[in-house]
C-alpha cells in the first residue's frame, strides 16, 4: 500500500495537465516529491546547514528565500552557532507556509525563527550574513532575477553568503539531453511512471525557467558578487556560493 505522503500527483493521466502550483495537494507529497525529483536535494540541505555553521555571523539576519516547508531553516537552525542570529523564512505559498509554521514549531532551536508569507521579490533584506535561495530562483521571473540577485547583494553584509541552487539547461543541445536523460532516468529509479515524468514536465513548462550555469554566473558577477563557486552538480542540478 502507498504512505499518503507519496507523491502521486501525475501517476493517473490528467486530461488537461493545469500549470504547477504550490498548493495543499502539493504541500501534502512535497519532501516525497522533492527529494525523488532532486538529485542531491538531501546533500544540499545538510550543506547549507555546515554553511550556516562557518559563515553566519553574530548579530546578522539570515534568510531562507522560498522556504517551502522549512528543510534548510531547519537545518541551519540546527548548526548555526553564532549569536544574536535572527532566521527569516519567506514563502508566498500560503499552504506552503502553514505546514512549515508546523514543522518549525515540532523543533526546539536557539536561534528564533519567522516563517512569513510574502514575495521574495518585494520583502526587505537587511544585515543578512547568509541568504539561501534553494531550487526558488527558477520560478521568478526570469526578467526580474538580476534585481532580486541586487537587492539580496545590498542586503548582506560584508563577507556575507548567498547559497543559490537551481535546476539548469545546458546551453549546447547534446550536453543538455545527456543532463535531461540522466535526471530521468534517476526518477524513474525512483518509482516515477514515464506518464508522471511527462505530465510533470508539461506542468512545469509555464513556471519554472531554467537558466544556464552561464547566466547564473553573468548575473552574480554583474551584481557584485565575488568568489562565485560551484560547489555542487549532479546532472542538470547545481548549487553555487557567491560573497560580498
Ligand atoms: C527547500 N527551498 O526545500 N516569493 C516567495 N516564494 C516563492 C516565490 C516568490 N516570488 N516564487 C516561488 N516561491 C525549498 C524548496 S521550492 C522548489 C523550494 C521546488 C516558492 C514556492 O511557493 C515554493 O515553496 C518554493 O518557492 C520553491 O529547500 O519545489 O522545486
């Protein structure tokens, strides 16, 4: 029998494949959903976490941008050991927000956590030590992402990190099939259907735009980042660092 929490939201075929959404049906299957779809997800979170125990700084804010149910908040509440360190999680999903008010709550931490309701792209960022933006950026706007890498930069404070993850498209057309075919392959692995693969593709068409590793890098240059490292990459998934 299947746990409730399994993601089984494209495993009947859909007769018209709406536009994904970070709704209550999601919110209810989401670590199912995320860590069968994202290679590493799991190595990420653990190593924002270690992040958050070398970089935070005392008296600095930190913020998890796209929080969904709290996985990195909750790790780097767990490591950090800094003082006077103020965690924000922002999520503009309501349903998302709900569950991870929850789930934050279900821990004890030193370090107090907010979980807010909100945009990334309008909420205030100040005297941050580390910004995280795990798998979020994607699903901004392409046209507005080089002011929301700005406006994170002028938040942080000096020597301050910004953790950015994202799915990518290779820019030659080989290498992004190799990249493409590998993902699906590790779904498949892990249990998805090729209907569940293709109709989750067809959801995700509209919402989420990947950029290429080049434009990450163009963009975090252009905003004044330094010491741009890639520190991870499983097929088309990586995670980068940048300083102020
Ligand atoms: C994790 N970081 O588990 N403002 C606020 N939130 C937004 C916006 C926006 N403009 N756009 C999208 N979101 C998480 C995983 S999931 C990635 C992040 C994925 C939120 C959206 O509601 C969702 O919860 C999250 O960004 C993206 O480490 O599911 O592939």
């Amino acid at each position: 029998m299947q746990r409730s929490d399994t993601d089984l939201i494209y495993s009947n075929p859909h007769s018209q494949v709406k536009d994904f959404t970070f709704d209550a049906q999601v919110v209810e299957v989401f670590p199912d959903m995320i860590s069968r779809s994202v290679p590493g997800y799991n190595t990420i979170i653990d190593t924002i976490g270690r992040l958050s125990k070398q970089y935070v700084q005392d008296n600095s804010n930190v913020y998890d941008l796209g929080c969904s149910l709290g996985a990195a908040t909750l790790a780097m509440r767990r490591a950090i050991t800094a003082k006077d360190v103020h965690i924000v999680g922002v999520d503009n999903s309501a349903a998302m927000v709900e569950r991870c008010k929850m789930h934050v709550s279900a821990f004890k931490g030193d370090t107090p956590v907010d979980i807010v309701q909100d945009n990334i792209e309008t909420i205030e960022i100040k005297d941050a030590s580390l910004v995280v933006l795990n798998f979020t950026l994607q699903f901004i706007a392409p046209e507005n992402r080089q002011t929301l890498m700005e406006k994170i930069y002028h938040g942080l404070k000096p020597g301050g990190l910004l953790v950015i993850s994202e799915k990518i498209h290779h820019q030659d057309d080989t290498s992004n099939e190799v990249l493409i075919n590998l993902h699906h392959d590790f779904k498949r692995a892990n249990g998805y259907s090729e209907l569940e693969i293709a109709q989750k593709r067809t959801a995700l068409e509209n919402v989420m735009k990947p950029d290429a590793f080049e434009d990450h890098l163009n963009r975090l240059t252009a905003a004044g980042y330094k010491n741009i490292t890639q520190w991870f990459q499983c097929f088309n998934f990586l995670s980068l660092v940048a300083f102020k």
